[in-house]
C-alpha cells in the first residue's frame, strides 16, 4: 500500500480513467486524476501531492495568465500550440515553494522531447503499462525520499 | 365601380354633343337669319357648314376619348385581375415551396441528430472496447507481448477518435498520430482536417500530414 498522493493531468479523460484505474487497483496507489489545467492548479493548492504525472502536449487554456503563468511561459506555450503545455505547467509548479522538489512524470506519445533539466523528473512514452509506471513511480519516490 | 360610372357619363354626353349641335343649327334667332339675308347667301351657308363642321369634330372626338377612357380603364382593370392573380399564384407558389423547404430542414434536423446519436455511440463503443482491452493486457505478464497489443490498441483508438465531436479527443488524437501516425491514417486525418470547423485543427492535422509524409520518406530513404 502506498500513501503518497499522486496527481494526475491528462486531457483526454478516457485513457487516462483507465490508467488510473489499472494503478490504484492493482498497484495500490492513491491519484487523483483532472483533465484541465484549471483543475490542476486548483487541486495543487487545495491538497498536498508528493507525485504528479503530467501530459506532455494539450489543447491552450483559455487564460493563462489567470492561472499564474509568466510572459515567457505563455509565449513559450502559444510558440508550440500546445505541444509542450505540460513541461511549461511543471515549470510553473516548481516555482511554487512547497513543489519546488516535487517529482515529475511526463507522459507523452512524443519520440523526442527534451527533459527539463531537473533530477526528479523522468519520461514516459505512451502508450505505457501500468507495470511500467508503477516501477517510475516507485523510483521517483524513494529518490526523493533519500533525498 | 366608380371609373365604370365616371366612363358612362363621359360616355352620353359625348353621344349627346350631336344633338347640341343641331340645336344650335336649327334654333338660331331671327336677327341673325335677317343679318345673314343682308349678306351674301354664300357666306352664310359656309359659315354653317364650318360651325357644323367644328361640331362633328369635336363631337367625334369627344366620343374617341370616351371610348378610349373606357378601353383604357377595361383593359386596366382586366390586367389589374390578371396581375392579381398571377401574384396570389406565384405566393401560392413560393408558399408551397417554403413548405418544402421546412419538411427539408426538419428531415435534416432529424438525420443530424441520428448522426450525433450515432458518433456518441460509436464514440462509447470505442472507449468501452479500449478500456476493457486496455484492463487484459494489462495482465498480460510477457510485456513485450502486452506493448504489442496495447500499441495496435491505442493506434486504433485514437484514429477512431479522429471523427470525434469532442475537441479534447480529437486533439489527442492528432498529438497521438503526430508522433505514431502511418501512411494509412492520412485518409483519415484529411477527411477530419476537411469536415472541422476549427482553424487550428485543421492546420494541425496538413502539419501532422507532412510530418508523416516525411518520416515514411525517410524510412524509404534509409532502406534503399
């Protein structure tokens, strides 16, 4: 059993349902899962998580200047339309002082995407099997752990 | 009624105007006649016969406008009838034609909502079919065999996805063939990229197109 809470963002809610169904019941962990930025930031200050797995490439928000990201950020997410949402939003979390060391998983069907330099972060293509996540999981966690 | 009745009038007292005549012919004063019997007999009977002469024209023509009064006013009448009824034809007309085009709109209307019935079911079907296949290979303990399947099946599902109403599905969709797309889903990018509304979508989707176009090319490069 673990305790750690895990936040999820994913745009497309199926899969993800899906996913996060696989891990809590065969992998025991405790995620919540959104499916908008929105929500993420929302759930982010409500709640404490000592995980979060990301969706490299989404649809833009609205607006994103509401939801606490800089200049450079929502011009660097407008650049990409949306191709690179996710790494942007981590960056935006790490700024954030009680997820400055927060691990992040990046999800995505991407064949090349550049890892934002940081230790506690790693890459997943999807599709992936929740054996597989659950051993990035576990990895990310205890790392931080001994950190 | 009322140009009828002007025209009838018109009408007598043209008729009438010959008997004023004769009547100014025939009852003249004697001081005229005797002023007349002074003069030469010639003169006299000129004189009469230019005022009757006068007479009859205007009697003439007094009767002309009056019959062309009341030709003009019954072929007006008779075209006013004409053009009126043509008009309640052709708004007859145009009235069965709008009626036709209301029965069109609603059978329209009516097959549009089979067609969104129909994609949301198509649209479950395929989620149900994902996630239940998605649960087997996920106990499946040959990985490589269960990446396999769960590639062909998340390839599957998001080309489906492609016909989506829903803009979420169908942008991860097109992220999704972005980076795994085939020659084969390019009919169906470009039929998605044809029917959507949304700009952004469909310069996605040329850009996806391209993207694959130039990675098969590669490929056939790198073989050859």
């Amino acid at each position: 059993m673990n305790d750690s809470k895990i936040l999820f963002f994913d745009d497309e809610a199926l899969t993800s349902e899906s996913l996060v169904r696989n891990l809590c019941n065969n992998y025991s962990y405790d995620i919540v899962y959104v499916s908008s930025i929105f929500d993420f930031i929302d759930k982010l200050t409500s709640e404490k998580f000592s995980l979060l797995m990301i969706d490299v490439m989404a649809p833009v928000p609205a607006d994103l200047e509401a939801l606490g990201f800089n200049k450079e950020e929502i011009a660097d997410i407008n650049a990409t339309g949306g191709m690179n949402v996710g790494v942007v939003l981590a960056s935006r979390v790490w700024r954030i002082d009680d997820y400055a060391q927060v691990p992040v998983i990046f999800l995505t069907a991407k064949s090349s995407f550049q890892l934002p330099r940081k230790d506690n972060c790693c890459i997943l293509r999807k599709p992936m099997l929740a054996k597989n996540i659950s051993q990035e999981i576990d990895r990310l966690m205890n790392k931080n752990q001994v950190l | 009624m009322k140009l009828f009745l002007y025209s009838a009038i018109v009408l007598s007292l043209s008729l009438n105007m010959p008997n004023c005549g004769c009547l100014i012919s025939e009852n003249s004063s004697p001081q005229y006649e005797q002023s007349f019997k002074k003069s030469e007999k010639g003169t006299k009977d000129d004189l009469v016969l230019a005022v009757n002469a006068v007479n009859n024209i205007l009697t003439y023509m007094s009767l002309a406008v009056a019959i062309l009064t009341f030709a003009t006013i019954l072929f007006g009448y008779l075209g006013y009838k004409d053009l009126k009824r043509k008009i309640e034809d052709k708004v007859k007309e145009v009235n069965a034609k709008m009626k036709d085009i209301e029965a069109f709109k609603d059978q329209v209307k009516e097959s549009k909502k089979m067609l969104d019935l129909q994609e949301e079911y198509v649209s479950i079907s395929n989620g149900y079919l994902y996630q239940t296949t998605e649960q087997l290979v996920n106990q499946i303990d040959d990985s490589k065999i269960a990446m396999v399947i769960y590639k062909t099946l998340a390839h599957n599902y998001h080309v489906a996805n492609l016909y989506s109403s829903n803009n979420e599905t169908r942008f991860a969709a097109l992220a999704y063939l972005r980076e795994n797309g085939e020659p084969s889903d390019i009919t169906h990018i470009q039929a998605m990229a044809s029917s959507d509304v949304d700009q952004q979508y469909q310069q996605l989707a040329s850009e996806i197109i391209g993207v694959i176009k130039y990675k098969t090319e590669n490929e056939k490069n790198s073989h050859n």
